[in-house]
C-alpha cells in the first residue's frame, strides 16, 4: 500500500505526515485579500450591470411595472403560487415521530399567524425574483407566557445593503455609509440567486429595463405614424388670383375640418382627399414590439406561448413552454418555503430552543401525479385491473390506508359481477370443478349464441360507418340498414332456449334435483 502520492513530478504528498489542522479554520480566499480589491469603507455597491450603467438605484426598477405586458407576466407566474394552499407540519428528528413540545411549538406558531395576512406576505417574498431579495421584519409582543409574533412585514429591498462579510444591514438616515447591525431574530430575507460577489441577488426586473424603454419609445413613433398617415391628407385648392388673406382662410378651414369633417370653401376652390399607402411601416412598429415582450416574457417566465399564443405553434411546444413556467414556479415554491421555515426556526429558538421547529409545506407536494391518475383511470375503464402494491409505490400510499373497490373487510376481493350474457352459475360451478347440469350446459349455449347472433346485428352498422364518406351518407343509410339485419335467427334461438329450459326445469324436478 502506498504512503504518499505525486500531486506535480516535482511534489509529493506523504499521508503519514501530520495535517496542519489550523489552517482547515482560515479563511483563504477573501475580499481582502483577492487581487482585484481595491479597499473600500461602507457598505459593497451593488454589482447589477444595468443599474450601475444607469447609475442609479433599484427604486428605478418600480416604474418598470407600468408596462402592461410586464404586469400581466409577473401576475401570471406569482399567481401560479399564490393560488396554492400551504400548512405547517410539527418538526421531528429523522426517523422519530413528532413529540407532544414540537406539536405545542407548531400549534403556537400557527395561532399567532391567524392574525398576519399571509396572501401578502407569500406574494412579497415572490417579488424577490424581481428586485434581488425580499426583507421581512418580525415583530413581537409577550403574551401569554411567550414572545409571540405580532405581525410580519415586508419591507423595500432599496432599504439595504451588504458589508464586506455579505451580512445584511439597514441603510437608515442616521448611518448612511455603513447602515446599521440587524439584530437577531428580527429579519427574514429571501433572496433570488444570491452569489458571494452579488449578495443582492439576481434581479429579473433589471433584465426588463431596456426592453421596456425601446417598446416604450417604439409605441411612441408609432402612435405618431398612426397620427401622421392613419388619416387622409386634405388639398385644398384656391382659385387664380386668390389673395393671400383667402388662402390663410382655407388653409384654416381644411384644418377645421380634419376635427370635423365640415368646412365651407371660398367660391371657386376645391378640395381633394388623399389616402395614405403606407401602412407597411406600421408593421416595423408592431414587430418591434412584439419582440420586446418577447423579451420581457423569457426573463419573467422562461417562455412565450403562455402569454402570447401567436399565429403558430403546436400542442408540443405549448406544453413544454407550460413545463418551463412550472419550474420557475416550483422555485419559487422553494424560495417561500426557505423563508416562512426560517421564521419557524427563529420561532422555536426564541421560545422552545432545543425543540425540532415546525416544516413548511405545500398541500400539492405529496399528491399524486394529475396525469399519471388521469393514465390509470383510462386503464381502468379499458378492463385493466391494478393491485394494491402498485398504489402503494406508485402514489405513495400507506398499504393500511385504502382498500380496493370491490374488496371484502378481510382485505380479499369479492367475486366480480358478471358481464353481460355470462351466467354466474356456470362460472362458480366451473370455478371449483363440479360438472354442470342441464340448465349449465342450456344457459351457456344461449350465451355464446346470443353474442354471435348480436355482432352479426352490428356488423352491418360498421360496414355502413368505414364505407360513408360524410355524416349525411350515414344518416341516409340508417334507413335501410334494417333491412340487411336478420333477427329472425335470434329470435328462433330464443324461443328454442325457452322450450329446452322448460322442458329441463319439468324434467329436474320429476328427479327431484
């Protein structure tokens, strides 16, 4: 067995040297001391490409949403969540059921959220995505034998900054530089893709910046080109030796008329209508803006077709662009999840330290797949019939949990129903090996019999359906289909199977059977 290994052909590694342990508790690679460090004092600017070219702050971002394709995309993917019930489930160690001061703590918690308007708060924390992070303030009041949670309250994310150990502080007016220590257990804040070189997080709004400004100015040529060749042009001409207090007149009077299709003309003038042609150019408008929001819609949402469906598509593509907008959901699902669990965390320490603290989750996880359900039910209806360890793996089910339709209280299933022209009679007699009678052998031949002699009543109307070319031709031919159909061997069958059943009834009964 080796002692040692070659890390370069010059440098070898002897395991049996002893590890300098002191070192596994330094920080090596740091702000202070990277190459790139200027030294600064204060709080770490903000690193956002958009804005520090703007050279302006993050307030600038909040105008942003006065685009209407802008707000109708974030509602679209925050509603998404929105609409999705959540609960808190008592905190336990792995592989240990919660205990009665975890279930205390859970139930404690969740009566002091009754009186906070948690549809708000869910929707502040979802606004992270959009301006990098989301704080929220925590504020507490004694009662009832602890610090209960009085109200929780989203605040700008314009109101903080980082130092140089990325730790959050509050930029107030009295310590603008440098902003103030955030005590412990007073704030939660949810951030969207934070790094160690941006702990502000990644902000999506800023990406929407310049798309919205080139569809704002777009919009703006554009109403003007609508203004400028979307009404005729009026020529009016004055006659020979018109003086120029008459042309002045005219020219005011075709003005008017612009407004309201109504002028009086000098005696000897005319006016000519001329349409505008150019309504090509209005296209170069309508595309630009539709390529803004385009834009505007992938950062938001990752996609298009869920906001705008356009002239093409397919089935395929809606439903992976549907599946796109999913995931950015469900990361967002986890972005609340993380926050409202580190309140529950801050919770029990304040109150119940060492008690495992309640988890958060959504109604939604656990349920069973909506398409896989749909699938099995389909296969159902079809005659396929599953057993109970395939709801157990596949749903996630407890074996003790549910019983399958049609099953006895001892968990065995009852004999199924017979089909339609099946005697249960023959089936359980065959079933456990004793010969059938004369009514066995009589109600099985009427069976089968009946069953050909109804395919060969149908058999016409399908010949009749494959050969049509229209759903006129069927409903002509429905009415002479009857005449190609023969009940009249049906008919005798019947009658021959009542005869043989009387006959064998008389015949038992004579015996004794």
């Amino acid at each position: 067995m080796t002692n040692g290994l070659w890390l370069t052909p010059n440098k070898y590694l002897d395991f049996a040297e002893a590890v300098d342990r002191s070192r596994l508790t330094e920080e090596i690679a740091s702000r202070q001391a990277a190459w790139d460090w200027t030294g600064m004092m204060g709080l770490l600017p903000d690193p956002d490409p958009i804005l520090r070219k703007l050279g302006d702050g993050a307030e600038i971002l909040e105008s942003l949403t006065a685009d209407g394709h802008l707000c109708s995309v974030i509602q679209t993917r925050k509603l998404g969540t929105l609409k999705k019930e959540f609960q808190f489930e008592p905190g336990s160690l792995k592989g240990e059921k919660p205990s009665a001061a975890a279930t205390k703590l859970r139930d404690q918690l969740v009566e002091d959220l009754e009186r906070v308007d948690l549809y708000h708060l869910v929707s502040g924390i979802l606004d992270a995505p959009l301006y990098g992070m989301t704080p929220v303030e925590l504020k507490w009041a004694p009662g009832q034998g602890r610090v209960r949670i009085k109200d929780l309250e989203v605040k700008p994310a314009r109101w903080f900054g980082f130092d140089e150990q990325n730790a959050p502080r509050f930029v107030s007016q009295n310590n603008l530089w440098e902003g103030e220590e955030l005590p412990f257990g007073k704030f939660v804040i949810a951030r969207h893709f934070p790094t160690y070189d941006n702990p502000y997080g990644l902000r999506l709004l800023s990406r929407c910046f310049w798309p919205s400004v080139f569809k704002k100015g777009g919009i703006k040529f554009w109403v003007t080109l609508a203004e400028k060749y979307g009404m005729p042009f009026l020529v009016g001409k004055y006659r020979t030796g018109a003086p120029l207090s008459e042309q002045q007149e005219m020219l005011g009077r075709l003005a008017a008329m612009v407004r309201d299709a109504v002028a009086v003309i000098p005696q000897g003038g005319t006016v000519e209508v001329l349409e505008s042609k150019g309504s090509g150019k209005a296209d170069i408008h309508s595309g630009l803006k539709e390529a803004m929001d385009a834009e505007m819609s992938k950062v938001i949402m990752g996609q298009t077709l869920t906001a705008e469906v356009g002239d093409t598509g397919s089935y395929a593509a809606s439903k992976t662009h549907d599946e796109v907008l999913e995931d950015f959901r469900d990361g967002d699902q986890k972005l609340v999840k993380t926050a409202m669990e580190e309140i529950a965390w801050l919770y029990g320490q304040v109150n119940a330290p060492g008690v495992p603290t309640p988890n958060f989750t959504w109604h939604e996880e656990d349920d069973p797949k909506k398409e896989t359900a749909e699938r099995d039910k389909t296969l159902k209806e079809t005659g396929v019939k599953f057993k109970k360890g395939y709801y157990v793996r596949t749903y996630n089910l407890q074996e003790d949990d549910f019983e399958l339709e049609g099953a006895s209280e001892g968990g065995r299933r009852e004999p199924e129903k017979p089909e339609f022209g099946e005697c249960p009679h023959c089936r359980s007699s065959f079933a456990e090996g004793v010969t059938p009678d004369t009514a066995d052998r009589l109600a099985d031949r009427l069976g089968k019999a009946s069953l050909a002699a109804s395919e060969a009543m149908i058999e016409p109307l399908k010949k009749l359906v494959n050969e049509a070319k229209s759903l006129e031709q069927i409903l002509d031919g429905l009415l002479d289909l009857y005449g190609e159909m023969t009940p009249a061997a049906l008919g005798e069958l019947v009658s021959e199977a009542l005869t043989l059943a009387d006959a064998a009834g008389r015949f038992e009964v004579t015996n004794g059977n």
